[in-house]
C-alpha cells in the first residue's frame, strides 16, 4: 500500500464502494483517506444511562441490551421499532429506513453500544438510526472514538460510522510506511511536536484528549507553515527573477506637482507608502505591492504620485477600476488635479466614442499620453502602449487573474504593479493570502477630516430622520438615500428604489432629487452624477453603485434604507462616500424592527466604529474568508484543520518561522532544510496560485 493506492484495494472497500465514495466525498486514494479527518469524536469512557438522560444536542452513548424488535405500520409506511433497556430504564431505537437483512442482524439480548442524537416526546427518550456496536472489549475505554463525515446516501448503503472507522483502522496499521517526516529535527525539537506517524494515528484514533490536542495543532501548523513557505519561496523568485524597468529619478513633473498643485498636505502615512513604493522603483525588479487603506484615506493621490515619477523617468501608467463609474470618478480626480500641467491624461471606457478611441490609442502608440484611466476595456489588443511602466488596478479582487496579467503583457519588460484596495483586509488574510506581496498600509484619515457619527434608527424614527435631514439641507449640505433593490419584488417586504423615489419627494417637496442606478445608461449617470456634485441636487435617492468612487465632499448625510439586508463591508463602503469634506458627517443605517443575531452584529458594529479593519474581522466571523477574497479566489480557504478566524496565533508563528528560514537559506539548500524542500514540491507546488498579481 502506498499513498496513491486506489481506495477499491483498501481492505473492506472494493470496486463498488469505491466509487460511491470517490463521487460523494471526493476520496480516490490512501492519501485522501488519511486526510479525511473526524469531525468530532465520541468519549467512550462516557457512558450515560437511560434514567439520566435530558435533552442534549450532541450524540451520547450508552450500554445495554435490545430486549425485543417490532415492525410499526402507520398509514402507508413502516418503521421499525426496538426496546432498549440497561440498570436503569428503557427507551425506544428507531428506524425509518431499515431493510429485512438489517432487521435479521439485531443484535437481540447481547451486550451492546449505540450511540446516537436523543430525541424527546412527552418525556419519552429514543434515539432514531443509532450506531450500534457490540460490547466485544477489543478497545480500551479512554480512547476517543471517531465520528466522520457522511450523508444519508452512504449510510443508506451501509457506509456507516462504524464502516469508515474500520478502513481508517486498516490504513492507520500501515502508517510506518506511508508516511514521513517533513520538518527537521531543529524544529521538532522547538515546537515538541509528535512526530508525524503519531499526529496521523493521534488525530484518527486519539489516545486520549491531550494526544488529540497536540496532534491537531501539529496539523493546522503544517498546513500553514508549508502555504506560507509556498508564498515566501514565489516572492524571493519574483525578486530574483523578475525584471522591471528602473525608475531613478524623482524629477520636475513629480516635484512641479509635488510644490504647487498638491491640494492638501500629505499624511504622515500617505509619506511612509511613497517612500516604500520609490524604494520598490528603483531598482530594475518588478514592484509587487498591495496598498490598503480604509475609504476617503488617500490612496488616489498616492496613485498620481506614483504616476508622475513614472513620468519622470519616461515612461506610461495605467490604472484600471472595475466599473465605468470608478474609472470615471479617478479620471476627473486625477484631470482636475493635473489641470494646469503639461502631463497629458485620458480615459477609456467601453462608452467612449469611436471617434476618441482612436485618438487615445495614437496617443498610447506614440507617447504623447502619459496616463491612461479605465476599465476592461485596457485589456483589449488594440489598446498598445510604447512603454508602460507602471500598471495601477483598483479594487483589484474584482479582476481575475487572467485579466490582470493582460495588463502586464502589455510591455516587453512588464510594469511595476500596484494593487489597490479600499476593502481593509483581515491581518490574518493579509498574513496568509498575500505574503508574496509587499503591503503597504495607509493608516491614517487626511488632516481636518472628522470621524463619521453612525446611528441606528428604526421605522417608528423616519420622522425624525427625515427633520435632520431638512437640517442639513438647510446648512448647505447634502443627502443621499440608499436602497438595496432596483426592481419591485413581490417576495420581499422593503421598498424598492422607484418607491423610495417617491417617498423621498412626497416628503422634501422644497429640494431637488435626482437619481442613480445599475441600470441607466453611462451618458445618464454622468448626468445625474454631475446634476448632485454641483449641487443642483440636494438630494441623491441611489442604489449601491455609488459604493465605490463616488466623491461628492458636500455631501454630510448617508441615509441606508433596509440596512439590515446590506453585507459589513458594503455598509462601511457606502458609509465612506460621505465624511469626505471638513463638515461633521452621519450614517443613520434605517432598518426593520425584527432583525436577525448576524444583522445585529453588523448594525451594532457599524455604530461602535469607524476602523475598516476591525470592520473587516467582524465581517470575516461572519462571513468567512472565501467571501472576504472574493469569488475569483473562494478555492483558497479550502484548509482541512486550519481556521483562518481562530488560529491568527498559528499563522503569526508559522509566518515568522518560515522568514527566519528564508532569511538565511532562501534556496533551501541547507542539508536540514532538503525535508521542507522536497515535501513542499511534491505536496503544494502549483497549489497556491491564487494572489499572484505578476
């Protein structure tokens, strides 16, 4: 036997087994079944009795006797019924789905096991389906026995609990010659790990609890130690390998810029982020950086500034957004700044107009245009650049990884890459799934910007919500209402956008009210958009696409319709479009009066804070981390024993041992160090893909 041996020649499995196994659980070889892992585990020194038992949640076991079967027709079905008595009472097993053979094979008037989920009807236990195990003394009575994963369909065919414990049981007697040590003794030693053969045995067929214990932890330390190795050996690759034009010079269209037109003085972060991303251009490798920061803290202007030295040292940028109104937004920001420079910026959409296409791919070809603004329509072939230098995507997990190396490809030596975000990213996400990325973190609000005071407000307060917003009105200010839904819904019990808009009029006849959806042409949003920025509009009844990007410093109150239906991340996006001036802005998240334990969280959250990143943990408790990522990268997380919640502590280890490992053996030559190497080819290489950026 062998780890790649086929599952149909484990003992006690064969053809047909096999492939019900291999198309419900998705196990093919030995391999596979050493890391299909128990659930959980029944404590057989844990014996209850029948006159003992209340409702519990969690199977229990007891030890007694069958003392008599009967076959129950009730209508049209049967089911089949058995008495169960130990010293104390009896209670009812019951099967709803049984056949003739099962029935024969009771064991009546013997010494047995079951265990099972109790259940209670007027105060009467039984327990339907249970396992049931002849008390044979063949185990010892501290050992924890495993419960695996199953389903209706396997135990329906007689893979039971008691079936997959036999196979693991077979397989675990042949882990000496399966299964070999991947960490060297330096760090066994360290860490006082079981050695592997014993974590595999431990974790099947645990000891008892403390065995389990440090087996379970040796694994979710594996599992992590060898995905963060994967990251550190394709960033010392990247490093090595990868060239990248060097940008030297800091010169007159940055420093220009930099003296005369800068509108405010920059964060004492926003001056950290530049010097790490100069330090990353100047030398002729590839920049690979990630660059966080929570909305309204600066980012697009640490773009631009990037953009210019880029400039400076003779060559194009590119910075692309996910959506034609996030391209729009940059374009202006970054045209209104550059006005009375020579630098030469366009935008290119799949709306702009054949006749300007054109002219912007001249432009690209022959140089005159040093910074493009867009959206997929980057990607296209026929968009050239003479030379790109610098490649900026916004929102970068909106983008597959296919799409983002198209940008890339798009100069001989590729451009620097810069990958920005305004989704705050979990430390612990940020530790596992882009360590082959430099961060940067922008961390720090832009001076004079006041802290957003979020409220919670409920149906029985639109009044008064509706009189605060005429309030600020009155001041100059100006208001937008959101709502989640775009077209009428029988099933759903919210107002939609349409009935929001007449609400909204019915109720601030004296103002103007214009309006912003998915739906609507580019040339209507614009309008619209324009209509509210110059202030025509005192009010802006939208849906969720002003999420990202749209800048309007007027505007002090954001009003969330049903925000209860509105996910973590997108209310703190949304609650980011205002505060964006020096007035004191508000959030007033409007929700039903029946709100669900997760909603609850969100709404509760949101009020205590304006920090995205403890946003962002909240919103991964709840969520979990493959929506967090993102849909392109959901297969990420797919960890068997590893929490990416629960064992930041793990990660943190784990990432400061492997550095100190690279650090001063980054090849992994060193005799101690061929044993992470050749496990790590065979078992991860190819595996962890998914932030690649270049």
């Amino acid at each position: 036997m062998t780890l790649e041996t086929s599952i149909e020649y484990v003992k006690g499995v064969g053809p047909e087994k096999a492939k019900l196994i291999r198309n419900v659980l998705g196990i093919s070889t030995v391999e596979d079944f050493l890391n299909f892992f128990p659930l959980r585990y029944l404590d057989k020194s844990k014996i209850h009795k029948v006159a003992q038992l209340h409702e519990v949640s969690t199977e229990v076991q007891l030890k007694g006797k069958i003392t008599s079967v009967q076959e129950i027709q009730t209508g049209k079905t049967k089911r089949l019924s058995a008495k169960f008595n130990d010293d104390t009472g009896a209670m009812d097993l019951v099967w709803f789905q049984y056949s003739k053979w099962m029935k024969e094979q009771l064991p009546i008037n013997k010494e047995i096991y079951i265990f099972g989920k109790i259940n209670v009807f007027n105060s009467q236990f039984s327990m339907p389906h249970p396992e049931i195990e002849i008390d044979e003394k063949k185990e010892a009575d501290n050992r924890l026995k495993p419960i695996y994963p199953s389903s209706e369909k396997l135990t329906k065919r007689g893979l039971n609990q008691k079936f997959f414990q036999n196979v693991l049981r077979t397989i675990c007697m042949e882990i000496p010659n399966l299964i070999q040590e991947n960490f060297p003794d330096y760090l066994m030693k360290a860490f006082k790990f079981l050695s592997r053969q014993h974590t595999y045995l431990n974790i099947h067929f645990p000891k008892d609890a403390e065995h389990f214990k440090k087996a379970d932890y040796r694994l979710r330390f594996e599992e992590s130690f060898f995905f963060q190795l994967g990251y550190g050996l394709k960033k010392i690759h990247h490093k090595s390998h990868t060239a990248g034009n060097p940008f030297p010079i800091v010169g007159d269209y940055f420093n220009n810029f930099y003296q005369h037109h800068l509108p405010f003085d920059l964060t004492g972060a926003q001056k950290r982020v530049l010097k790490e991303i100069r330090q990353d251009m100047k030398r002729p490798i590839q920049m690979n950086r990630l660059l966080q920061g929570d909305v309204g803290s600066g980012k697009t202007m640490v773009a631009l500034l990037t953009m210019l030295i880029a400039k400076d040292n003779g060559f194009q940028s590119c910075i692309m957004a996910p959506t034609e109104i996030l391209a729009q937004q940059h374009y202006n920001g970054i045209k209104e700044l550059l006005e009375n420079t020579e630098v030469n910026v366009k935008l290119l959409t799949g709306s702009i107009k054949k006749s300007d296409r054109k002219i912007i791919h001249e432009e690209l070809e022959n140089g005159e245009l040093s910074i493009l603004v867009g959206t997929h329509a980057v990607l296209e072939d026929k968009v050239k650049f003479k030379n790109l230098g610098l490649a900026i995507i916004d929102e970068q997990h909106r983008f597959g990884v296919a799409q983002r190396a198209k940008l890339w490809a798009k100069n001989k030596i590729p451009p620097h890459i810069l990958v920005m975000t305004a989704t705050p990213i979990p430390r612990t996400l940020a530790m596992s799934f882009y360590s082959d990325l430099d961060v940067s973190v922008i961390d720090e609000m832009p001076v004079g910007r006041k802290p957003i005071i979020t409220a919670h407000r409920r149906e029985k307060d639109r009044a008064y919500v509706y009189n605060f917003c005429r309030e600020e009105i009155q001041k100059g200010r100006q208001v937008y209402f959101v709502y989640p839904l775009i077209e009428e819904s029988e099933t759903l019990d919210y107002k939609n956008l349409m009935t929001g808009l007449e609400n909204v009029m019915d109720n601030f006849p004296k103002y103007n009210v214009t309006m912003l959806h998915g739906q609507m042409r580019p040339e209507e949003k614009d309008a619209a958009m324009g209509y509210f920025a110059s202030g025509k509009a005192e009010i802006m009844v939208a849906t969720t696409v002003i999420e990202v990007g749209v800048n309007v410093p007027n505007a002090s109150v954001m009003v969330i319709e049903s925000a209860e239906r509105f996910g973590l991340s997108q209310l703190h996006q949304l609650r980011g479009r205002v505060g964006r001036g020096a007035e004191q802005s508000y959030c007033i998240l409007m929700t039903s009066d029946k709100l669900s334990s997760d909603s609850r969280t969100r709404i509760k959250t949101m009020v205590e804070t304006n920090d995205g990143f403890k946003i962002s943990e909240v919103d991964m408790q709840l969520r979990g981390p493959g929506d967090i990522l993102g849909t392109q990268q959901s297969g990420v997380v797919d960890f068997k024993r590893l929490d990416l919640i629960n064992d930041s502590a793990i990660i943190k280890i784990t990432k400061s041992t492997v550095e100190k490992i690279l650090t001063k053996d980054p090849l992994l030559i060193n005799p101690d160090h061929q044993i992470l190497k050749n496990y790590y080819l065979r078992q991860y290489k190819g595996k962890n893909k998914w932030s690649k950026i270049s």
